[in-house]
C-alpha cells in the first residue's frame, strides 16, 4: 500500500469525524417542565450512543461512528446546562410562555399552538417557540385581541 493512499484515507477518515458543532441560539433557553425532560433524554441517548460506538475496534470506523453523537453529546449538555425552566403559566389571561392559544387568521384559518421552548417547538404536533414570530406578536394579548404578522391579522380566540 502507498504512503500517499494511506494519507489521503486518513485525511478523508478526519473529515468524516470532525463534524462542526450544532449551532446554539443566542436567545435565553427557556424550557417547559415536558422540554427539559425531553433534553435531558436526548442528552442521555446521545451518551449512549457515543459509549457504543466507542467499542467498535476498528480505529477509523470507531471515529466515524461516534462523530455524530459526539457531537450530539456536546450540544445536549450545552442545553441541559443553560434551560431555564419556566414553569406554567398560572393565569390564562393574556398569552405567555407555555400557553396553549388559538387565535383565527383573516383567510378563515383557525390554529392552536403552545408556545415553548426553541428545542421543544414542533409545529405539527401543536407547539411553536417562543421566538418564533406568529408567538412573539401574540405574547401579552388577551382573548379578543388582534396581532398583525407581516399583512395577516390575528385575532386570539382562545388561551389555556
């Protein structure tokens, strides 16, 4: 085998496994009860990870396989470290962190969404992150108000 075929398999191997960090938001951390545990899950399973892929023998596919939930691992320990936890709000007065709201859209729309966390948010299963605009322009309105995103119109019909 060539030197030069052994330094170019090497060379390909380091970039495989030097993956760049996942980016962190520059926003408080805020969390739910529901998204801590769900942090700390996935920083527990990517530790998981990491340690089996760990005892792989094979040196390069080692580093291969751990790349990811190294990489994970880092993140997760990141997030678990910086959540503030927020706890529920205790009046359904006007929207805050962790309130389900339902507001119409001027085309007939109606949604629900909780407002929470960046690493919580999913808007197909119902929650979307506070800095997110729609739950920004809709933070501190009561029942019957009215929020204008970009040219729609948001009227808040329902807070839980």
């Amino acid at each position: 085998m060539s030197v030069a075929f052994v330094k170019e398999e090497s060379a390909e191997t380091a970039a495989e496994t030097l993956l760049p960090d996942r980016p962190v938001s520059p926003h408080p951390n805020l969390v739910t009860e529901a998204g801590l545990k769900a942090l700390e899950l996935q920083l527990q399973q990517a530790r998981e990870a990491y340690h089996a892929a760990n005892t792989i023998e094979d040196v390069n596919e080692r580093r291969r396989q751990a790349a990811g939930p190294l990489r994970d691992l880092r993140y997760y320990a990141e997030r678990v470290r910086t959540a503030e936890l927020v706890p529920d709000p205790t009046s359904s007065e006007t929207v805050a962190f962790g309130s389900t709201v339902t507001f119409a859209r001027d085309d007939g729309r109606v949604q629900t969404y909780r407002i929470v966390g960046e690493d919580e948010a999913d808007p197909k299963a119902g929650t979307i992150s506070y800095v997110s605009p729609v739950a920004r322009v809709l933070m501190g309105k009561s029942i019957g108000d009215v929020a204008s995103i970009g040219e729609q119109e948001l009227e808040i019909t329902a807070i839980a």
